[in-house]
C-alpha cells in the first residue's frame, strides 16, 4: 500500500483575517479528513510513536478507531492515558513528541497525531453536549481526603485519577478559575477558553470539590492540611514567578512581564476593556522579549490588541527559538517582526514615565554553552535603538516561591524547585509534588504525566505500600 | 461567593462592609490585605483587612469610592454577595516591642492603620496615632483609633476639626518634642507616605510604609506591583506590602499608579452613563 507522502493540512483562518481577531487559528479536522489522515498510520508493530508520547497514549489503536469511525471508542483509549486530550491536541509539542519518532516521517510528513488526538476530543465534547456523557468508572469511597494545590494540568489530572481511585479530593487553586497556564498564560486564538472549561467539568461531575481564592502558604500551609484531616497533599503550584532582566527603566509605565500582560488579556478579558473592567495599554508598537512559546504568544496577543509594529527581540538565531515550529511560522505569517541575535540594554522613558525605546546591542553565536546551544556574546559598539510604547519581557518564569517559604522542612532545589524522589515524594512525609513547580517551566503533557504518576504514588501510600 | 454581613456609609464616599470570610478571618494579621472581584466581568483590586473577629469568622473592608470597581462594590447592599475574595495576602506587619512608636494614617490609610496600632499596643508600644482628613465630614473610626492608641492627634486639611493642615504638619511638631520615638508607621497617598519618609530621614527614625502598588494577581506571579526599593525590584503583593520607607523610590511608585488614568476615565463615564 503506498502511503501520502503528505499530511492532511488542517484548515486555518487566513493571516490576514485572524491577526485582527482572537478566534482560534487552526479549526480542526472534519470526520472525513481524519479518516483520511488516520488512514496514513501504518498501525505498524514497533509503534515507536507510543515511546515518544510522555504519557504512552495507545496511539496507533486510537488511530484505527477513528479509520472504523469508531469515535468513542477512540475517545476511551486516549482517555485511559490522556484526560485533557482537547488541550494536548492542540498545544502539544507533538513534532519533537509522539510525532518525531513515527515511522512514516521517513518517507514523509509523520502521522499528524496531534490534529487527531484534537478531532477525537472535540467530537467527544459535542457529543457530550448532546447529554451521552460517560464519567469513568470509581472505586468505591476509600474514605479519605486529599487536598491538591493548583487547578493546573498537574493537579486536575491528580484529582481526576486519585476521584477514580475513591478518594474525597479538594482543590486550592488561588486564582478564581481553575486551569492554570490553560487560562491565563495560553491565548485564546490558541486554546478556547471554553475548551477548557469543557474539560475541567467533567472533574465537577466526577466529585472532585473546588476552593477558589485560597492561597496556599497565605489562606492556609501545608500542615494546616493535616489538621483539617487530610490524609496527604500534592503540590501542582507551577513555575509563575516571571523573570526580569534588571536593566534599566525596566519598571517603566508599559512595560509587562508575560504573565501579567498575558493574564490582563485571557484570565481578565483585558481585550474585551471597557465592556469587562480590566485595562491594557493598546500600544503601537510593541517589543516582546524572548524566543520561546511565551514570547510568541504575547507578540501575536500585542497585535490582536491592534499593534501596528510587534518586534521580537531574541539574543539567538531563528534556529535556537525554543517555541514550537508552528507557532513560529504562525507569528511569521502574521507579521512579527523578528529582530534576531539582539538583546535590550535598557529602556528609555519619557517625562511621564512610559516607555519610549529600547536600546539594544547586536549578539553574535559562540561555543555551546551548558544547555548545548551557542553561546551569544555582545557585540562592542553595535547598540541600537527601536522607538517603542510598550515592552513584554518573556525571558522566563521560575516555581513561586510562596509554598517553600511558608512550609518549614520542604526541600526545594537552586531554582526553588521542590525536591522529590521517583514516587513524587518530598521531603515531607504525605506530601507529594509534580509539574512546573518540580521540572521548572516545561510542558502541558509532562505537567499531567506528573500529576498522573503522584495520584499512583498517593494511592500507595495511603494503602501504605510506601 | 463571600456575603456582605453589615454596611456602613463613614463619610462621603467612605464605605465599610463586614464580610463573612471564615478562612481569612482565622489567620488574618494586621498589615494583611485581601484581592476581591466584585462581578464577573469585574477587575481584582486589593483592599486591607482593616479588622477581623476570628470567633466570628468576620473580615472588615474599608473603601473609598474613587473609580468603577469601588463604585460597583459599594451598590452592594447587606445580604448580597461578593463574588470573590482571596486572601489574607501579603505579609503582616512586622510589630514587637519597640518603644515609643508613631502610627500616621491620611484619609482611607486610617483604616490599616488601626490593627497596627491596635497590635502595637496591646504589644505595650506608647502609642501616639496621627490621624489625617479633608475636613470634619470626612472624620471617621475616631473612637477606635482612640482606643487603639495611647494618644491620639487629629488634624484637617481646613481646620473643621482638630489641628489644622496635614498629618505631617502636626508629625513636624511631634518630631520636635517628642525625642525617644523609635520607629513610624505611615499608610495613606503615595505623597504623604513620601512627604513622612523625607520627615523623619531626617531623624533617623525607622519608618515603615504600607505601599499601594496596581495589582493584579495579589500572589507575586505577574510583577505588576513592582517597585523599586533599594534600587531593587521587589513585588509589593508579595515581598510587601510593608517596606523601609527611607529606601522607596515613590516617584517611580507614584507614575506606575498613573498608568491606567485614561483607561479608569473610560470606565468611570460609561459607569456613570449608566452602562
Ligand atoms: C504563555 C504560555 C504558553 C505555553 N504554551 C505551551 C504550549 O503550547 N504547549 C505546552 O505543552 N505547554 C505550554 N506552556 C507550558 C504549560 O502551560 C505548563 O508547563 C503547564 O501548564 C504546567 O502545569 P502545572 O499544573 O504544573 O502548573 P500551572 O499550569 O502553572 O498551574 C498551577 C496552578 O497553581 C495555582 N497556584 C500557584 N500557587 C498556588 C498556591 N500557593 N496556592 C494555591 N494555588 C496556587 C496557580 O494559580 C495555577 O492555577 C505554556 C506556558 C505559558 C505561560
Ligand atoms: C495592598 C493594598 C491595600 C489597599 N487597601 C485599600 C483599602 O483598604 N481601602 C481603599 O479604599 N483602597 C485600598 N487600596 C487601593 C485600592 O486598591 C484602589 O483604590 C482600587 O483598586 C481602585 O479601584 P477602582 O476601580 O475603584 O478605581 P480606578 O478606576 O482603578 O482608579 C480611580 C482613581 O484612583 C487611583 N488609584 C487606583 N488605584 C490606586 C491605588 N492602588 N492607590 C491609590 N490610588 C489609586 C487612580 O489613579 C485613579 O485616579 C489598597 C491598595 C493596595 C495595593
Ligand atoms: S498527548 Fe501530546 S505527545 Fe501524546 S499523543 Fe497526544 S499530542 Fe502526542
Ligand atoms: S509510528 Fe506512526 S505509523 Fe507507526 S503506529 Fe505510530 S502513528 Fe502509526
Ligand atoms: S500583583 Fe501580581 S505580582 Fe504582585
């Protein structure tokens, strides 16, 4: 059987159109294109796509369900592994994941999984609004209490597996939504909101209970827990604290960190000002520091908010941009402006304080350093400046410190990233952790393969096999 | 959802509410505040925990009305709710026995300040309170600040009531007998906090403000509450709200609060055209 070299294009709102709106970008597969994009996989027995995957989706099985159209069935399978599967489809690095390794990338584009895993899901999610919702089978009630902190991927899929299992599960989540980076950090035009929401209710109708506006480490610790007789605690706090560069005029009126910028627009609606209460500034042109997913995200944001000029500055090459290639090229066709192997200096302001150019010195690539990329190194006398009304520094987020502050005997690392051992124990008997606030920024998927793994260890421990 | 147990209008455009918030009422330590959302399209803005009653389970806010979200909040009658409430945030004030202390509230900054005094005394603090607003009308909480204070100063900016001028005309006076002070506590507008710290650098005596950056997520995840404090950027909402106030730099504090006027004028008319 010869095979098309090509993968299916999945069908996008053009450039031109979706730079101006905040509607979602790709638009998904219909039944008849999955079926001739699954129809691609060769089902082949090493099946190395599995490996590739962090949390081992049966792939090329689901993949067959969706050849015999057998939708639900898909649906279970990916379930069994993946509970979020409408948000990994879509924002998963699948081409250095499941994708990088499948065996039909040799002659030719690789299976688009991903687009698949996001077909399976989003016909799961309009079936269940037609009333067919099937929650996963529980055990019956273990009697005992959990408390999860963080209503990121890392502690809805905790909860989710550790409800299944029989256990009376609560979520602290400080913000007044649960979803973490799903609904603050990532955009709209990348991940509905509705999605989202979508997903997180089934954990409402499994029995898992939330506490909005509680922060851990303020409202209550850690030892708290206890006393209010929980039986253990997993941490899902994630890596929040942003990064700043210290340079100067770097506090200047317009000038944001990621998050902020990036919590103003999709957790407070700040696009949508004055009809919700929350304001951004509409600037002109905007520069957004850093080459990674974050960055890309706040530039393509800044020109939904109606920027004429997005500039973003990275110290490396197109090459060593962290982001995800498609979300490159997506800026690219937008219109971003990419001012490459540069790095701001400082920032310079006028009489009221708002930011009116960044001065920046050029970079050039030099030995590998410890994260196995060049090096950039300044280059004298290559200063420059670019007029500016507004700044996102996108250099990083690292674990908020709050938790490890206020619980006496956690044990976090340089970073502050807490300690845990191959059970995602911590130093602290009962308490369990995993995610960003563990692994420091990474991904979705690793974030709910942690949170799958601690509810299994959770389970053992309660049994007290560990 | 947090129910609005009792309200109380204290002067013009002055607001009191007590709150049903059992958590936050548990563990809330004077220098704490609160981020609250008032509607679902509403913005989060941070209001000080001005009392709290931990056998009733009750936290006490004090507002002014000077922009939309304070305007929506205080349409709010007793019995209804507010749909959202985080806290207690930040750290509390730091309070021991120090001595001789000096606690100077203007105008809202009166309500954090209370707690504090009230601690600081209870403490065994000789507590002097200086206490600061427009003109008689705005004069409230006198009988708690008494209470919570050895020796309570009163001033006006029109001399309706008590001394005549501004708090720091009646500190100036203060600073000049009253030589064995050893630390001060200021909360109120960017420009008295400034206008006390600029005072007393002069005597060497420790101040400590209470800062009252922008926020947005009251938790140190987004840095819009930075300042510069030492020539270090520090988050207000979560390294604060409380620093050294001879180490502030208030008038970059004082531009980044101006940063939205235009936005909030928005809000503010198409409020008050009804929408
Ligand atoms: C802008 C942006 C774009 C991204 N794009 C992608 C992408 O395309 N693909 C991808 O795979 N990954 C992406 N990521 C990374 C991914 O979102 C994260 O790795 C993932 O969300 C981590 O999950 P988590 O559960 O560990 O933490 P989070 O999602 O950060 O959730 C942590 C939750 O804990 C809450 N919390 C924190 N502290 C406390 C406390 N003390 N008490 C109570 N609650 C607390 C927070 O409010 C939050 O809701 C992106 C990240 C950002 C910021
Ligand atoms: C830690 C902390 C504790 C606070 N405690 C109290 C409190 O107990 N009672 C109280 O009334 N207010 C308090 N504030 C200030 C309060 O948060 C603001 O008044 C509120 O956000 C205004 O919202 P708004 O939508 O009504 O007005 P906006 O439309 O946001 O603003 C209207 C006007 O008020 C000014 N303004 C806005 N925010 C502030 C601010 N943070 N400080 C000073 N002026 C501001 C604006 O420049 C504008 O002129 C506190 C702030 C902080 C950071
Ligand atoms: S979860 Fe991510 S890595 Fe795994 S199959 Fe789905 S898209 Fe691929
Ligand atoms: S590696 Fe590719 S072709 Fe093989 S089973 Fe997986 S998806 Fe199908
Ligand atoms: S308000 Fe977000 S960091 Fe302080």
């Amino acid at each position: 059987m010869s095979v098309n070299k090509k993968a299916t294009p999945m069908k996008e709102q053009e450039a031109t159109e979706r730079r101006k709106n905040f509607l979602e970008v790709p638009l998904g597969y219909t039944k008849e294109e999955a079926i001739i994009e699954a129809n691609r996989c060769l089902q082949c027995p090493t099946h190395p796509c599995i490996e590739g995957c962090p949390v081992h989706i049966n792939i090329p099985v689901f993949i067959k369900a969706i050849r015999e159209e057998n939708f639900q069935l898909a649906v279970d399978i990916i379930h069994e592994s993946n509970l979020l599967p409408a948000v990994t489809g879509r924002v998963c690095p699948q081409e250095e994941q499941c994708q990088v390794v499948c065996v039909v990338g040799k002659i030719g584009d690789p299976v688009s999984i991903g687009r698949l895993e996001r077909f399976v899901a989003d016909w799961d999610i309009e079936n269940r609004k037609k009333g067919n919702t099937l929650l996963p089978k529980k055990e019956a009630p273990k009697g005992k209490k959990v408390a999860i902190i963080g209503a990121g991927p890392a502690g809805l899929s905790c909860a989710a597996d550790l409800a299944r299992f029989g256990y009376d599960v609560t979520i602290f989540e400080a913000f007044h939504v649960a979803g973490g980076v799903l609904v603050y950090g990532i955009p709209e035009f990348r991940l509905p909101k509705s999605i989202v929401e979508e997903e997180i209710s089934m954990l409402t109708k499994m029995g898992v209970k939330f506490e909005f506006d509680f922060l851990i480490g303020r409202t209550r610790t850690i030892n708290g827990f206890f006393e209010d007789g929980f039986s253990a605690v997993f941490i899902g706090s994630g890596a929040g604290l942003p990064q700043f560069m210290h340079i100067p005029g770097e506090n200047l009126g317009g000038i944001y960190s990621a998050n902020e910028f990036l919590t103003r627009v999709n957790l407070m609606k700040a696009y949508k000002f004055p009809e919700y209460d929350t304001p951004i500034k509409r600037a002109k042109r905007v520069a957004v520091i850093g080459g990674g997913n974050v960055a890309m995200d706040a530039a393509r944001t800044a020109l939904r908010l109606g920027a004429e000029h997005v500039y973003l500055i990275y110290r490396r090459g197109r090459d060593e941009m962290p982001a995800r290639a498609e979300e490159i090229v997506h800026a690219e066709e937008e219109g971003i402006e990419f001012v490459l192997l540069s790095n701001p200096l400082r920032y310079i302001g006028d009489e009221n304080g708002f930011v009116k150019q960044v001065e920046c010195i050029k970079m050039q690539l030099g030995e590998p350093d410890s994260s196995g990329r060049r090096r950039p190194i300044p280059i004298e006398g290559s200063e420059f400046t670019i007029d500016i009304d507004e700044a996102i520094v996108a250099i990083g987020t690292i674990p908020n410190p709050i938790i490890a502050k206020t619980t006496p005997g956690l044990k976090t690392g340089k970073h502050g990233e807490i300690l845990v051992n191959e059970n995602m124990q911590t130093s602290i008997r009962g308490v369990f952790a995993g995610g960003d606030i563990v692994t420091g920024a990474a991904t979705v998927i690793t974030a709910m393969g942690a949170g799958r793994a601690a509810a299994k260890s959770i389970d053992r421990f309660l049994k007290g096999e560990i | 959802m947090f129910k609005i147990l009792k309200k109380e209008i204290l002067g013009p455009q002055m607001v009191s509410m007590v709150l049903d918030a059992k958590s936050i009422a548990k563990i809330a330590e004077p220098g704490q505040f609160v981020i609250i959302r008032v509607s679902e399209k509403g913005e989060r803005i941070p209001l000080t925990v001005a009392n709290f009653d931990r056998v009733k389970g009750t936290i006490t806010i004090v507002f002014q009305k000077i922009g939309k979200t304070t305007y929506l909040l205080a349409e709010k009658n007793e019995g209804d709710f507010i749909l959202d409430v985080a806290g207690p945030l930040g750290n509390p004030t730091e309070i021991e026995k120090f001595g001789k202390v000096v606690c100077v509230g203007g105008g809202i900054g009166i309500a954090p300040v209370y707690p504090i005094s009230r601690k600081l005394k209870e403490e065994g603090n000789d507590v002097i309170s200086i206490v600061g607003f427009r003109s008689k009308d705005y004069v409230f909480w006198e009988e708690k600040m008494k209470s919570a204070s050895n020796k309570l100063l009163i001033a006006t900016n029109d001399g309706s009531y008590g001394e005549k001028g501004f708090v720091t005309d009646v500190l100036g006076k203060l600073l000049e007998t009253e030589k064995d002070i050893v630390r001060i506590f200021a909360i109120g507008p960017a420009v008295m906090m400034k206008a006390v710290a600029d005072m007393t650098l002069k005597y060497g005596i420790k101040t400590i403000v209470s800062l009252n950056s922008l926020m947005v997520c009251g938790m140190g995840m987004c840095g819009a509450c930075r300042v510069t404090v030492g020539g270090e950027t520090k988050f207000t909402c979560s390294d604060g709200p409380d620093f050294d106030a001879h180490q502030v730099d208030f008038d970059e504090l004082m531009k980044r609060l101006a940063v939205y006027k235009e936005e909030e004028q928005i809000a503010m008319e198409l409020f008050k055209g009804g929408k």
